[in-house]
C-alpha cells in the first residue's frame, strides 16, 4: 500500500515539517514491522507520497483549494461559519470531492496570533462530517519555525553563545519557550523568523536546519514545543495516521 497524503500548507516549510515529523512517529512510534519498512529511506519513498492536488505539486496552497471548491461547485456561503473554521470545513469537502480520493488530508497552518485557531478548524470539521477521509491538524504557534527553534540544540561553543545572546536580546530561551515568540513582526527582535534565522545561519532547509526536527528526540520536542501545537500534531499522527497504515484501529482514552 503507498498512502496517498494530501497536505495543505502555507510554505514549502510547514509541509516539509508535517511529513518528516509523520515519518518520525511512523519509525519511531509504530509498531515492529512497519517501523522496519519505513526505517529504509528508499524503502520509505515508496510507501507514502505527500502532494497537492496535482500529482506533479509537492503540497496545495489554501487558495489552491478555495479555487478548487469553487471549481466543484460547493457552497461558500450562508453557512454561518468564518476563518480557521469555514477554511477546515472548505477543504474537507473539497478534498473528500477528489477521485481518486486521498488517502488522509493533512491541514498545515500557522495561528499567527490566533490562539484558539486549532479550536475553530476542529469545529469546522467536526460540522463537515467528512467520514472518507481521515484528517490531521499541523496547527503551529506562532508559526512552523517556532518547531524548528523547538528542536535548535547548540552543537558548539558558538552556537552556545548566539543562543545566549538571543536568550539575552529578548529576554527568554526560545528553543525552552518558543510560544513567546511573536509572528509577522520582524521589527520586534522576538520574532519567530528572526530568531529562526539567528540560530541557523546556513537556513532552515540547509542540513543543520533540518536536524532540529530530524535528530532532535520525539519526546524532547514534545516537552520543548508544548505549547507550539507540536505535541497536538504528534498526537494526532498516531491517533489518525498509524491506524490507516496498519489497519488496527486507535485504542480509545
């Protein structure tokens, strides 16, 4: 079976975090045999494809799915709902309309400031009541950076020292605390791009960005990143993901 992901994401790098960390819980939280199949990275390739709606595209953008709803002719108005919650209710139904449809939908947005913006997509889909499809929210606060400060480990004496510096500047440790660091507001020296970008000279996406979510341990993230959405997005992988892969339902809490 390749599982079939559509993920909606805002940037390349919220979808890129959503399905290495999908990968990480399959490895390292599922059980025997499938972590040995996914261990493999060749092996793992081809097992799941992670894409847009197209297949040629990595991941849809939102307006790629509001346009896409519009195409299919859903209804877009009159139903009461607004934001985070109409945007879930939008692209459920949209996805859900596709043939052949995906095998899960993954929903990768940053709350920007809106804290109860996971709260509004679960009511949109809760009101959706779209059964073919399994969903899972990649809901970062502030934004997907804050995941990748989460993971930042100093590796030397001068890593050590710009984490101080910063730790200094804005008066916390963000790799301890990244919900207090803001969004869309570069002018303020805790915003969550730029310190992103303090701790990780050579970018995000260059190796020594990638190891913040790759090497650094699941659980360490969980406890660093508690109240960035990290923990939730983890959660909902095994609660949603794993069961589609192995065919054993999710025990119930």
């Amino acid at each position: 079976m390749t599982l079939r992901v559509l993920v909606v994401a805002e940037d390349v790098l919220g979808a890129t975090l959503a399905r290495d960390l999908c990968d990480r819980v399959v490895v390292e939280r599922g059980p025997r045999w499938l972590s040995d199949l996914w261990h493999d990275a060749l092996t793992r390739e081809s097992q799941r494809r992670w894409g847009g709606v197209d297949d040629a595209e990595r991941w849809a953008g939102w307006g790629d799915m509001k346009r896409l709803a519009g195409a299919l002719g859903l209804r877009s108005h009159g139903l009461g709902m607004k934001g985070g919650a109409f945007e879930a209710y939008r692209t459920a139904h949209a996805a859900a309309m596709l043939d052949p449809r995906p095998d899960v939908l993954v929903m990768c947005r940053d709350t920007d400031g809106n804290d109860s913006l996971r709260t509004e997509m679960i009511a949109g889909l809760e009101r959706a009541r779209v059964d073919d499809v399994p969903i899972v929210l990649a809901v970062a606060h502030q934004e997907a950076e804050a995941w990748v400060v989460t993971g930042f480990v100093p590796r030397h004496a001068r890593e050590r020292e710009q984490l101080e510096r910063l730790a200094h500047e804005v008066g916390f440790d963000p790799t301890l605390e990244p919900q207090r660091m803001t969004p869309k507001t570069r002018a303020d020296a805790r915003d969550t791009k730029r310190c992103c970008d303090l701790l990780l000279a050579e970018g995000v996406h260059s190796d020594r960005g990638t190891a913040c979510w790759l090497d650094t341990p699941l659980n360490d993230l969980t406890r660093r990143g508690r109240e960035t959405g990290l923990p939730e997005y983890l959660a909902d992988v095994e609660r949603v993901i794993l069961p589609v892969l192995t065919g054993v339902p999710a025990p119930r809490h």
